[in-house]
C-alpha cells in the first residue's frame, strides 16, 4: 500500500473549528471517492482542514515495488490525477480551493 500526502491551498484562509471542520474533511473527502476511478487504486482517504488549506492523505494499492530514482512515483502521479479530477468536476472543491500542484520528482510516498 502506497500512502500519498497532498494539500489543497485554500482560495482565502478561513478560520476552521469544531463540527465545520468535520464538515469540510466529509466534503473533501466524499468528493474524492465520487471521482475515484479503479484505475487510482484508492482504498481509504481522510482529510484535515486547516486555516490556509486542507490536507489530504490517500491510501492506494501499491502498483510496482520500486521504480529507478529520479522517476516521478507512480503512486504520486496517481493521487494527483485523483485530487485533480475531483477538483475540476466538484464545484465545492473548485469554489474553496487551488488547483492541485502536479508532483515533483522529489516528492515520495511511504511504503
């Protein structure tokens, strides 16, 4: 199992707390698995939003065990894909946050 960190910039910084959190962390993640496709490999997701952004962390299937260095992670180009996808067509993500950053070569998920 791969386990993938991402954030979404928030558009502008909002206060959260307490139960309108939660609500977002839901929402963020409910938009995740209605954009999910097998192809991604998504098992779980959770969310954590804070002032300036919301955190992300997908768990997918792990599809090879290691790839030559300095390769960009499957894993990651998968996750971005996802967030992505879900950003272009959920109107609640796109109205709250950025566009997702594509992956860097740098960027490595745990195993």
């Amino acid at each position: 199992m791969d386990i993938v960190y991402a954030s979404l910039k928030r558009r502008q910084p909002a206060a959260v707390a307490g139960a309108t959190g939660a609500a977002e962390a839901a929402e963020a993640v409910d938009a995740l698995w209605a954009h999910a496709e097998p192809a991604d490999g998504l098992q779980h997701a959770s969310a954590q939003p804070a002032d300036d952004r919301i955190d992300l962390l997908l768990y997918l299937l792990s599809r090879s065990p290691s790839d030559p260095p300095g390769q960009l992670d499957p894993a990651a180009v998968r996750a971005y894909g996802l967030i992505a996808r879900s950003h272009r067509t959920s109107p609640t993500l796109l109205q709250r946050y950025l566009p997702p950053e594509p992956p860097r070569a740098t960027d490595h998920t745990a195993r």
